[in-house]
C-alpha cells in the first residue's frame, strides 16, 4: 500500500514528487521508460549538452524557480537576427525590414509579409506589456492562426505556417493566436527578457529533483496496465509490468502524469465528461536532430538564432546560445537544433540512416557552410510533443484539470500553456490537492 502513486516520470511526474517530498507521504514514481525526464531529455553530443525534445526554461514559470531553487545554471537566450529559408536561399537579419527584402519574394507578397509581421508584433508588445483588453484576450484565445493566414498569398501563408509549426509545434488550425504569440512572434521580436538555456540541458532539472527525493521513489522500466478503484478498501488498485513480472500495486492516490492521449490506455473507466475533455486534447508527435559543427572562421553563424526553414522536413533550426556564451571554452562550437514538427512522430528516426542523412542534405541546403564540419548528430522521435494550446483545450481545461475522486491528473495538457513549465506548474497544483486532503476536516 502506497498514500500515492504517480504514472510518469516526466516533469510532471517528478514535480508532483518533489512537491510532496516533505509530507512524508509514501510515494512511488513508475516510469515505462529507461529514464527520467521524458521529453526534456539532453544528450551529450561532441562535448555539448543538447536538448533533443524541450529546448528553454521560460522567465517567471514555475521551470524558472525550479532552477534557481536546484542551482541549475542558466544562460539567457539573446537573439539578434531572424532567418528565413525559402526558394532555396537562406537569409538571415538584425531586422525585419532587412529580412523581408532579402527573400526571393515577389513585391507584393513582400509588402503582405511586413504587414503580417507589424501587426504581429504590435499585438505582442501590447500582450507582454498588459496592453490587450480583456475582449482582446478572449479574441486572441478563441480565434485559431489558420483563421489569420486564411487570405494571404500562397507563399506568405506558407512562411508563416512554417514559422508557427517550428515555434509552437501543431498546425495552425489548432493554435490559438495567442499560444502563437509567445511561440512565434517573440522570435520575430528578438525578445531577450523570455528564455533560458541550462547549460547542462533541460534534463538536469529532473535529475536534480530526483536526487533530493527519497531513495527508490522511482521504478523505471514498468509499464501500468491498468488503474481501478476498488470500492471496499476504498483505494486505486494499480497493474504493473515490469523487470520482474507482472503484479498489483495499491494507493490512495493515483497521479496519472502522462500525455493526454495515453490516458484513456491505462484506464478507460472514466466519467464521461472527462472522456469528453480529453478529445480536445491534441498532443501531436515531433522530430528533432541535434547537430554540433565547428564554426572556426564562420563568425556569421554565431548570430543565427531562429531560422524559418520553408519546403523542409524541418520548419526550423534553432540556435540556443546565439553570440555563445563565456561559460564554455568551445569559442568556435556552434549547436542546432532542427525541430521537425510538421514531420511528427517518425518510428525507427533514431536508427534510419539514410533518412538522417537526406535531413542533413536538407541542412546544408539551408548552410552549405557547415558541410564537412559537423562534429555530431543526434537524432529523436516524440509520439507525443508539446500539448496544443488550441481554444478547444482551453474551453476544456476545467474539467481537464479536474480530479475523479482521489484519480489525478497532470501534465502539461492540464496547463493553462504548455511544455515543462506548464507540467511543473500541475505537479504544483495537484500536489497541493492531495496535501489539502491530508488535512482535518471541521
């Protein structure tokens, strides 16, 4: 008998751990997989930490004052220039004046562009600076990106979708506008006052929690079949599989901390108004690679920072640490990261040689430069990336976040945004509810 078992070992997972960890509650963490982290996994790549699924700890989220609290440390993201990739030339500018006459656009889808991007930018200054009505904010949440882009010429739409996807990773017919503004158009800004990068890679924040947990809270490598409330004891009984068979946990608790679209896998016996909420949840797949090239004599790519990559299998390359940074000695290492969200989940990525390799051709297409001076790649495949912040979900979020009895849960799908400070943020909250029933009652 367990007071709480938690599915998932993820950032929601182990967050909801460690803020139970001085309750003296028993608690059990069961993770499918090898590791911890789940998509905020880093791998160590040509002396490098790379993230090959989250990327940034976002300032004044619940990731933030998890670094601070860990003593992870971080470096800010500062972006100087914008890039865009299309018809086969690549260009990259300080502004966006510069950017858009740069392209091989016509006149006219250039004038559209400018336009587009100025009134994107208008409405995300008057966002972060608590500008924007409350009408406007219902607006900006109920309306989708695809309703924005709807009118623009063919090949405008098709930059600004690319730009979405590889900001915000779903298709602009299930983003809301504004989920799109913090994800898209703080790039266009070049906003410096938003992201964080961990110079050990976002899995140290999992691994740090971890290690302030108490001993054999974890159990990797176990898979939960199935979740029942028995009635008469009045508690979830949980099935495993795991190393050493198959067998039945018990709890009072049960933190389902897993993508919303596993749920219903490992317990279909739910209310009906959750089934519902859940249908709203769009948590689609993604594809990265991770590469570490050697820039020596390339001073130019130590300014890339976001590079719009239209017609690709990725929609875009991203630099974390644009200008480098003091802490490393590698002066001339350069770190990309191409996110492939418009390709989704792609079974067997990892391992398929020859389709790394036609990604790489595809990369040095985009900077022929770096051809013959990679020193690594890394690629990875996600079933399930970020959770969509589409005005469905948001309409849902209530009953998403919403317990069935002592049945939890938790994720960044139950979030009022997205990724690892979205997830951080519910471990905070349904922690908090199971230490509200520990409480006497008048």
């Amino acid at each position: 008998m367990h007071d709480v078992i938690i599915v998932g070992a993820g950032a929601a997972g182990l967050g909801t751990a460690y803020y139970l960890r001085d309750t003296g509650l028993d608690v059990l963490v069961l993770e499918v997989g090898p590791d911890i982290g789940g998509r905020s996994r880093t791998v160590q790549l040509a002396g490098t930490s790379a993230n090959s699924g989250a990327m940034f700890v976002y300032k004044g989220t619940k990731s933030e004052e998890l670094v601070n609290q860990l003593g992870i440390q971080t470096v800010p993201f500062l972006p100087e220039t914008y890039g865009i990739h299309v018809n086969g030339k690549t260009v990259v500018a300080h502004t966006n004046e510069d950017l858009v006459a740069g392209l091989s656009l016509t006149e006219s889808e250039k004038t559209e562009l400018v336009k587009f991007i100025e009134t994107s930018l208008t409405e995300y200054q008057d966002y972060v600076n608590d500008r924007t009505t409350a009408g406007g904010l219902d607006k900006l949440t109920s309306e989708t990106v695809a309703e924005r882009i709807r009118d623009l010429q063919p090949a405008v739409r098709d930059i600004i979708a690319t730009a979405i996807r590889g900001g915000a990773v779903g298709d602009p017919a299930n983003l809301s506008a504004k989920y799109a503004l913090r994800y898209f158009a703080s790039y266009l800004a070049r906003e410096k006052n938003n992201r964080l990068f961990a110079l050990e890679g976002m899995q140290a924040i999992p691994r740090a929690i971890l290690e302030r947990l108490p001993e054999h809270t974890v159990r990797c490598n176990t898979r939960v079949t199935d979740v029942a409330w028995l009635e008469q004891e009045g508690v979830y009984e949980v099935a495993v599989q795991g190393e050493s068979g198959t067998g039945n946990l018990t709890a009072k608790h049960v933190v389902l901390a897993v993508p919303g679209p596993v749920v219903p896998d490992i317990i279909g016996d739910l209310p009906e108004w959750k089934k519902s909420a859940l249908t709203k949840v769009a948590s689609p797949g993604s594809t990265t690679l991770n590469i570490v090239a050697d820039i020596e004599g390339l001073p130019e790519f130590k300014d890339w920072a976001f590079i719009v990559t239209v017609g690709m299998p990725f929609d875009a390359i991203i630099n974390p640490v644009p200008g480098g940074t003091e802490e490393t000695s590698q002066a001339n290492i350069l770190q990309l990261t191409c996110y492939g969200n418009s390709s989704g989940y792609l079974p067997g990525f990892a391992d398929d040689e020859p389709r790394v390799a036609q990604w790489m051709e595809d990369v040095y297409r985009v900077a022929p430069q770096l051809r013959g001076r990679v020193l690594g790649v890394h690629a990875q495949t996600w079933q399930h990336c970020f959770a969509l912040l589409s005005p469905g979900r948001a309409a849902a979020l209530p009953e998403l976040q919403r317990s069935v009895g002592t049945l939890h849960f938790a994720g960044d799908y139950t979030s009022e945004t997205a990724g690892t400070h979205g997830a951080y943020t519910e471990a905070e909250r349904v922690a908090a509810l199971i230490k509200a029933s520990l409480k006497p009652t008048d």
